[in-house]
C-alpha cells in the first residue's frame, strides 16, 4: 500500500519563499489535513504501507507540496492531524476491520 496527499496551495503571504508556479490541481489547506488523517489511520492496520510526504514544502511549485508546513516553517494544518493521527495510532488505538 502506497498513500499520497494532495498538495495544498502555498499563501499568498508566502508566495517569496516559492519559484514556478503549481502544474498540479490542489486542495485546499483543510481537506489536505483531512486526507492526509484519513490515509494514516487505515495504514495503522496495514503490515505493509508506504506513506510518502514531504515535511516541508519543496522550495520549487512543482515539487512537492504535500509537507505539514509551508516554506519558512508556518504550520499547516496537515500538521497537527498527522500529530493526531499518529499519537492515535501509536497508542493502538485504531480500530482495523477484518483483522488487517
């Protein structure tokens, strides 16, 4: 198993800290944290997942801008649903369907 989140669109606040422009559709900063909850806690039950994020943006619009913060280390909200997610998941206390 292989898990993506889609990227979100960098602020406008912090449009100097990126080069290119985007050649990807993107989320808004919300439902990414909602994607990224929703990938980590089914993996939890998986033996074998992949999970592939970055935690930071790259500097480059298109790269990946799938990171829990945005360039120059402002939080996004992915940020504390991946905390969540994992501290949940850490403490077992995931509920897996069909045994996996």
């Amino acid at each position: 198993m292989w898990l993506l989140v889609s990227p979100s669109p960098s602020p406008r606040r912090l449009a100097h800290r990126y080069t290119g422009t985007e050649n990807v559709s993107t989320v808004p900063p919300g439902e990414q944290a909602v994607q990224l909850r929703n990938a980590i806690l089914p993996a939890a039950c998986q033996p074998h997942a992949f999970f592939d994020l970055e935690l930071v943006d790259e500097t480059r619009l298109a790269g990946w801008q799938s990171g829990l913060e945005w360039r120059g280390t402002f939080r996004k909200p992915a940020a504390a649903a991946f905390s969540a997610a994992a501290h949940t998941a850490a403490r077992g206390a995931v509920h897996c369907r069909n045994g996996a």
